[in-house]
C-alpha cells in the first residue's frame, strides 16, 4: 500500500500536467465549471446547516431517571496537567460519586506517577492503565481501556479538559430520559485570549459545536463526535467494533458506522473546557492530524457510502452528509486552485500575462470561493456570539485573521495531511498542553 499510494499520486499529477499541455483551455473550462457546480452545492447545503444550528441545542435537563455508572477515560501521555483533570472530574462535576470511575490509560512515567497516586487518592474510584507493549495512537489506547470500564456509558474526557458542573447530569439524562446512544457536548475554548490563534480557534470551535453540529444533529444528518466530551453507550461501542486504532480522528471514523449502523449522535447543552494550541507549529500538527484522520476515513467509506443499496436505505443527503464533512480538507485546498484560476484571469485581462487561456471563460464563478468562506465567518461570529463571547462588533475585528486562517492555515494543514497520508506511515503527532487557567477552572466552576 505505501508502494501503491505515492506511485498513484505520481500518475495522477503527470497525468494533470499531459492534459494541461495538450488542452489548457478544456482543462481550465471543466475546473471552472465544476468547482462552480461544487461551491453551489456545498454553499446551499451549510446554508440549510447554519438555519437550523443556530437553533438551541437539546436540552436534556439534569435529572436522570436513574444514574448510570459513568466510565471516563482519560488518554494521556507526557500531561503534567493530568491530576488537574483528574481532580475535576472526581470533585468539580456533580455526579453520585459511586457512580463515576476514571480510568487513566498512560505510557510515560509522569502518568504513571500520577494515575498510581490518584488511584491509592481514589480507591475503585480511579484505575490506572499502563501500556508497556502499545500501538502509539489515541483510539489504540481507547480500545485498551475498554477492558477495564465497568461502566454502561464510556466519556472521552481529553487530559486538558474540563468539563462543566452539571455536564454527566445531563449525560446521564439525555442517554436515560431520551434513549440515545451518543451524545456529544459543546466544546469551549479555555485559553482564548492568549493570542490571535488561539481567539479565531475559539471561535471556529464555536461555530463548529454550537452552529453547525447542532445543525447537523437536528436535521438528522451525519454528526460527527469530538474526540471528547463524547458519551456512548457501551454496547453501541461494542456492537460497531470499537475505535479504529490506525485511525487518527477516530471518533469521526466511528460516528461514520454508527450512521451506518442506524444510530446517530446528538449535541447537548452541556460543555467541556479545553485549551487551544497557542503556537502555529502546534496547531499545524494538531489539524494535519484532523485532516489526515477525515482523509482515511473518506478512503475506507467512499465506496461502501456510494452503494445503491446504502443511498437506499440512509436517503442520498444523508449518505452525501457524510461524504460532505470527510471532504472538507479537499474543499479548503480547492479554494487555493479557484483563486489561482481567478488571479490568472485577471493578469490576462490586464494584459499583463501574454498568454490568453480564460478568455470568455465567465469569470464571475470565482466569488463563489469568497462566498462559501463567508457563510464559514458567519458561522464562527455568530456561534461565539451564541457563546458569550462578545458582540457582532466586538467579532468582526477579526475578520481578517479569518481569513488568513481560511485561507492559509487550513490548506498548508490540508496538504502535509495529504502528503502523510501518501508518503508516511501512520503516527500521532501529539498536541502539547501546558493547562491554560488552571486556577480558574479548579477554583470556579465555569458557568
């Protein structure tokens, strides 16, 4: 397979350039065209998302019918800040405490310092699970860890997280009083004014949790879950075949068998903190590795989602809901080949490239690039508006830091996923978290 990939990446690219050289123009007419086609598409479809998102996400209440045994895991590897949220979840989230357990799954020496410590803290309470011989993955260390869970419901807590006060409460209701399988909740950024980074990454996260899987989940279409702040029945866990471990966004790979499987996630009114990367190299690595997670999983389902008999029995949009999310970092680079078409038009127009290739080729499609990135700003301002994070005026300070992160970022991320994905084997670039507001999060509970 590592043969096949670089050799058919190599084939498709020489292939591009023949045709280019020998039709430049018919070329050129069918990418304008069709990104046409593709933005219209994809425009109107986030638009119906957003009419929905903006709506207020379930609210399950915080009083189950009866209190499931919660089972919380906490992947963490080389995490000082690991007692911290160990700390939270055992103290700072209400919840009968017999009914909670902790399972820390490490392999370094500071967790499993830690995770023993807290264990003898916490008897029966927090389980230590120390790899020596491991897969180095998130979803590896996930299905370990299921051995050990005795609860009916496993939650995915990352080791920077912090969640909300009454969050299990609602878990527990949503998945008692309401008969779901998955739930997931908004996730908020703790840090985020650190830098400008780590700001347009709060936002884009409350537009992605807030507006568009709330959107998503409302409308019954694919519903991604977050890799935390996830809550599962066990048995539907089980029943999928647990986390694919050579995945590296293992909880959108899984949400996509348990669409397939009939079950469906749903966004809750109850959130988890966590920390954003305050660093460019941090955020490039973490979102490679988002980007890269979605590309696998797009060339494991694309086949089986585009069966007659699977479009029959999910409906056409929501198979494609699907294959919309996992081709999101294909969309973000496709915008770097509209620009590149517009900006040659206009050197041809001014006459300052002697060449004459979009000559009569409608050059008004290009805006529609602009356009979809629009309802993209508009979701992030309006969910952190949503968010309490500030007011229109207050946000849109930032639009030009979003563009730049639209534009820039999200495609350098796009193609060094594309690039691991051709060319590296599979490894987990790991985010480094450093426990932004600490104090706050242990002294207050967040409201």
């Amino acid at each position: 397979m590592r043969i096949i990939k670089p050799a058919a990446f190599i084939t498709l690219i020489l292939a591009i350039i023949l045709l280019l050289a020998l039709y430049p123009r018919q070329v050129l007419l069918i990418v304008a065209y069709g990104l046409t086609i593709i933005y219209i598409a994809w425009g109107i479809y986030h638009v119906a998302i957003l009419a929905a998102g903006v709506k207020k996400p379930l609210n399950p209440g915080s009083t189950p019918r009866s209190y499931p045994t919660i089972s919380l895991i906490i992947p963490a590897r080389d995490e000082p800040i690991l007692s911290r949220t160990i700390e939270v979840c055992v103290n700072n989230v209400e919840y009968p405490l017999d009914r909670k357990e902790i399972i820390v799954v490490t392999e370094d020496p500071i967790g499993e310092r830690i995770a023993t410590w807290y264990a003898q803290v916490y008897p029966g309470r927090v389980l230590p699970l120390i790899r020596r011989e491991y897969f180095p993955t998130k979803p590896s260390a996930l299905n370990d860890s299921l051995a050990l869970c005795k609860g009916d419901v496993i939650g995915i807590v990352d080791v920077e997280d912090v969640p909300d006060a009454d969050t299990f409460l609602k878990v527990a209701s949503a998945i008692e009083n309401h008969a779901l399988d998955s739930v997931q909740a908004i996730l908020r950024i703790i840090n985020e004014s650190d830098n400008w980074i780590t700001r347009i990454f709060s936002m884009e996260y409350a537009g992605w949790f807030r507006v568009m899987l709330n959107g998503r989940s409302r409308l019954g279409f694919f519903t991604p879950l977050g890799g935390t702040g996830n809550y599962i029945r066990r048995s539907a866990i089980s029943e999928v075949g647990r986390w694919d471990p050579l995945n590296l966004a293992e909880d959108a790979e899984i949400t996509v068998r348990f669409y397939l499987s009939g079950r469906k996630v749903v966004v809750i009114d109850a959130r988890h903190w966590e920390e954003a990367p305050t660093t460019f190299r941090a955020w490039l690595r973490q979102r490679t590795r988002w980007f890269r997670g979605w590309t696998q999983s797009l060339e494991k389902y694309a086949r089986i989602l585009l069966r007659p008999s699977i479009i029959r029995r999910l409906g056409l949009i929501k198979s494609m809901s699907i294959i919309s999310m996992l081709i999101a970092p294909i969309m973000v680079v496709l915008n770097w080949v509209a620009y590149s078409l517009t900006i040659l038009w206009l050197l041809e127009y001014l006459g300052i490239a002697s060449t004459s290739l979009t000559a009569n080729l409608f050059p008004w499609w290009a805006i529609l690039p602009l356009a979809f990135n629009a309802i993209y700003y508009y979701t992030w301002i309006k969910g952190a508006m949503l968010e309490g994070m500030g007011a229109a005026k207050a946000l849109i300070k930032y639009l030009p830091h979003m563009i730049f992160y639209m534009n820039f970022m999200m495609p350098l991320a796009a193609i060094r996923a594309f690039y691991q994905e051709i060319f590296k084997e599979v490894f987990w670039e790991k985010t480094k978290h450093v426990g932004r507001g600490v104090k706050w999060t242990t002294t207050e509970k967040p409201s």
